[in-house]
C-alpha cells in the first residue's frame, strides 16, 4: 500500500527547491519579526489606521512563514503571496512614479527591499502549483448520492 501524498506537488518538489523555498520563509520570518513586529508594537493611538493594517497583515505573514519552515509545499500560497503584492506595488505605484521621474527616497527604500524577494519568483515551483490547482478542482455542488 502507497503512503498517502499531500499532494501532486509534494511528490514532484525536489529537496533542494524545497529548501530553497525554506530559505524564502526564514528570510520572511527575520526580516518581519525585525521591521513590522516592532512597528506594531511600537506604535501609540496616533499612528495611521493604514499603517497599523499594513504591518498586523505582515505580521500574520510572518507567522504562517514560520509554517513554512516545517511545510514549505503546502504554504507556497504564503510565498506567491509574497511575491504578487510587491509585483503589484512596483507596477501601480513604483513605475509610474518612475516614469514621471517623482521617485522619492523612501519608493527608492522600499524597492530595495522589495528586491529581497526577487529570488523567490525562481524559487517558486510555479508549473507544479498551477498543475496541481488545475488537477485539484473543487465542485461547485455536492456531487449527486450513488444509490
């Protein structure tokens, strides 16, 4: 009998992408529980409700990465998550204030950290999870009873 899988992407990940992918969460783990962990806590009743919105999703962030370190495969979400709003940052906000020649220190700041993350767009197992999404379809009802 076959040890049951978590998934078709458990099988196909090799152990060095899947170590890779744990150097993308310990990079996420220490560099949040340097940055937002002390923004949030630190921060008193007059700071912006944005700002505190902001650094509480990148703290939830940090503790699923932490998750991550034990079950790279099944928190990829965490990762691609990672990687599609600083891609979405960067295209809305960073290139056309780059094209108006309007970059400010801080945007300059801010993708510079932001690069940090590039190694994960390689990183990712990208086929293997769109493959085992598309093989993993949820109906949208209950299939009908055998009788």
């Amino acid at each position: 009998m076959n040890a049951p899988t978590l998934s078709a992407t458990a099988d196909t990940i090799t152990p060095l992408r899947r170590n890779l992918m744990r150097a993308c969460y310990l990079l996420m783990v220490v560099g949040l529980a340097l940055t937002a962990w002390p923004r949030l806590l630190g921060s008193g009743p007059d700071r912006p409700l944005m700002d505190g919105t902001f650094d509480a999703v990148l703290c939830a962030m940090q503790l699923l990465s932490v998750v991550g370190l034990f079950a790279p495969v099944r928190m990829a979400a965490v990762l691609v998550f990672e990687v599609l709003w600083k891609a979405i940052w960067v295209l809305v906000v960073a290139v056309p204030l780059w094209w108006r020649g309007a970059v400010t220190p801080e945007v300059s700041e801010t993708l510079f950290a932001f690069a940090f993350a590039l190694p994960f767009i390689v990183i990712i197992p990208w086929r293997a999870l769109v493959g085992d999404l598309l093989r993993g379809r949820e109906p949208w009802r209950a299939a009908p009873a055998e009788g």
